[in-house]
C-alpha cells in the first residue's frame, strides 16, 4: 500500500518543517538561507528548497523526494537541498524520521580543533555520548553523506568539520532539541577551555544519570 504524500495530506508536517526553519533562524543555529531540514513519511522525503528564504516559504514549496532521491513532487523553479544526499544517507542508516542539518556557530568551533566534543555535560547524552567530528568533504557530495555516516555510529548528531553539524529525531521536535543541545554544550566547552581544560564525565557517570532521569520519571 503506497503511502500517501501530496500536499493536502502533509500540509501540517510541512508547515512543522517551515516553522522548524524559523525557529533555527531565530536561534542563530542558521543564517540566511543556510541548513536544511526534513522529515520522512514512508519511503518518501519532504525537505526544505536549495537556497529558499524561510520566511518566505508557503508549504507547497517544499520538495519530496524517494528514498533513493527520485524527486517525487516539486513547484515552480525550486529544487530539493544540495544536501539531500546527506539526509537520505541519514534515513537509510538510522531509525531517523527528521533530520536537522545547522551551521551552529559554537558547534562549529569545535569542530575546527577538535575530533570529538567532549562529554563536559549529562546533556550530551541526547547525542549518544561523545560527538564526532566528521571529515571535510565538499557539501552536498556523497562523500560528506559517507563521513557523516561513520561519525554518527552509534550516535543521534556529529559535527562536519569546517561546515556545520547534523543531528536526526524520531520527529522535529527531537531532532530540534538535540541540535539546540549540540550547541549548547559546545558553547559550554568553548567557555570552559578559555580557562584550562575542561573536566569531562565518564560513561559511568553518563549511565548514573540515565538511571536518576528514569527512577525521577524524567524524559531524559
């Protein structure tokens, strides 16, 4: 049974996709027209434009795609994101039905002198421990899809060295949270390594939180 995919039946995913844009917007987690977002519904994709203004995108303008980047439906002179290659590599590797693609400013200065983002807080644990950073690649090319790929093993986010970070969620609002979590650990790693090196938790101490947040009926 093919799933259905048109415009009337995703409008409200759609718009979640656009209002997503704005709020990342708003955070400074992108600028202009930079990053991307998507959700998956089925074996299909719906993704933001390539270089779309998002406060200027109506619902109709987002782009679908199939699993293996067959456009599906697509308005007027747009095109699906130059990154799509890398949300695709996303879905297919992972249980992901949203993935968030930021240029987060902190985030991204770690990537420029760090392998990995330490665990300096119980909120990495959103990312799965540990953030890797993934090798450059070009953007939009298989190679960076491929680099992501190996850095997210095992993890919900990684950083692209010299781009931006990527982080994926059982929806948007998840995958949201963890790109603002992403930053603000980075943002508190960057503050903590102008006065020394930062102390770091160990997977101990990560598993002791998670059996506090369960035994306190926290989320997470």
């Amino acid at each position: 049974m093919s799933t259905d995919i048109s415009i009337d039946s995703t409008l409200e995913l759609r718009r979640q996709l656009i209002s997503s844009a704005l709020e990342l917007l708003e955070s400074g987690l992108i600028t202009g027209t930079a990053g991307n977002l998507s959700v998956r519904v089925g074996d299909h994709v719906i993704i933001t434009p390539s270089g779309a203004a998002y406060d200027q995108l109506e619902p109709e303008d987002l782009a679908t795609v199939d699993i293996d980047g067959q456009i599906v439906d697509l308005r007027g002179d747009s095109r699906p994101s130059s990154e799509t290659p890398l949300h695709l590599a996303v879905y297919r590797g992972t249980d992901a039905r949203a993935v968030v693609h930021t240029h987060s400013p902190f985030a991204n200065a770690v990537g420029l002198v760090r392998d990995e983002l330490p665990r300096v807080h119980y909120a990495i644990r959103a990312l799965g421990g540990r953030v890797r950073v993934a090798p450059y690649a070009t953007f939009g090319t298989q190679e960076l899809a491929d680099n992501v790929i190996a850095a997210i093993e095992g993890r919900t986010g990684c950083i692209l060295r010299n781009h931006g970070t990527v982080v994926y969620g059982s929806g948007l609002p998840e995958a949201l949270d963890r790109a603002a979590k992403l930053e603000w650990v980075s943002a508190l790693y960057w503050r903590a390594a102008q006065l020394g090196e930062p102390a770091e938790l160990t997977d101990d101490d990560l598993e002791l939180v998670k059996s506090q947040a369960t035994n306190l009926g926290y989320r997470s």
